[in-house]
C-alpha cells in the first residue's frame, strides 16, 4: 500500500496524513492531544502559543457574541472542525446552529469564523482564508490582534472570497445572524 504524499516547497515528498490516522495516533498516545497542531491538507502544521493580546480580544469577543447569541445559535471557542477527510482547523471562534454534534459540523453550518492573529496574520489572511472559502464558511473575521482591525471575508466560492473589507479598530463590527452583537477592537 502507497502512502499518501504532498510536495513540500523544497521539491521533496512528505508523507501525508488523514484525520482518522491523527485521531489514531492521539488514542495511541503517538501524538499527545495537548500537541496545538492543525492539519491542512495532509500535512500536520504547528500552532504558536496565543499572546496576551491574543487571549484579550478573544475572551472580549466571546463576552459580546454571548450577549447577543439567540438560543438557536451556538459559540464554539477552539473548536476543532473537521473540514475535510485530510483537513481540521481549531478557529478561535465559531457561531454554528445549535444541535449539530461537533464532529458533524461543515463549513457550511459555521456562520461566522473567527481567527485571532498576532504572529500567523499571513497564514490566517492567505492559506487558511482560502481552506474556509473552499469549504463554504459562510463568514470570517481575521483579526490583526496588533493593530486592531479586522478583516471581513463574505461570499465563500472555491477559488476564494468575493468580498474581503478591512475593518478599523474604530469601526463596527456587526454580523447580520446576531443583529444586538456590535463590538469596537478599539475598545478592548
């Protein structure tokens, strides 16, 4: 049997991996499950320690979005999600229908996807912006945790997103599935 491979950067093959294979491997105790890793597209990618800054916005976020979240909704706070037999993400943040069972839920079913960045902007605003449009999230906040501003993805197609509008830390950030949420970076 063939391994999977995916062509790193460099030209060299890397085996690659499948959810059910790292699930495997955690019960196995290869890979312990306090490991902060995504898997995208087969390879396992390393996630950075959260900042201060980081932990501040996120915890100020979860407080609005929980004022205004109707009983019909649902705040997933590092939640992984399955997007894909070869593809998990863990965003800081998700609003999702309540009463899908976590492993069952789809980028379809995630109305709003948040991600804190302060060291992985890049990463965040290009490969993982694109994973989310591919697998139709319907919205995704990536938010620049130095300088306060956000930006707003909507209009999920599969080469990628048909709006992307930056968003100041002194301007509203609203979304439409939560019409009593509204929240100023500025002021955290």
């Amino acid at each position: 049997m063939r391994t999977h491979v995916t062509r790193a950067a460099e030209g060299f093959d890397r085996r690659s991996f499948t959810v059910a294979e790292i699930l495997r491997m955690q019960d196995a105790g290869i890979i312990s499950e306090e490991e902060n890793f995504e898997l995208i597209e087969g390879e396992i990618v390393p996630m950075q320690a959260k900042t201060h800054i980081d932990e501040l916005i996120k915890s100020a976020l979860n407080i609005a979005i929980v004022r205004a979240l109707p009983d019909r909704l649902w705040l997933g706070v590092g939640t992984t999600i399955y997007l894909s037999a070869d593809t998990f993400v863990e965003p800081d943040l998700i609003i999702c229908p309540r009463g899908i069972k976590l492993e069952e839920v789809k980028g379809p079913d995630i109305l709003l996807a948040i991600e804190v960045a302060a060291t992985s902007l890049a990463y965040d605003r290009g490969l993982k912006a694109r994973l989310y449009a591919r697998h139709g999230v319907n919205e995704l906040w990536v938010i620049d945790a130095e300088r306060r501003r956000t930006f707003v993805h909507s209009g999920p197609e599969a080469a990628g997103w048909r709006t992307i509008v930056e968003r100041g830390r002194d301007e509203p950030l609203t979304l439409t599935a939560l019409p009593g949420f509204s929240i100023k970076l500025g002021s955290i």
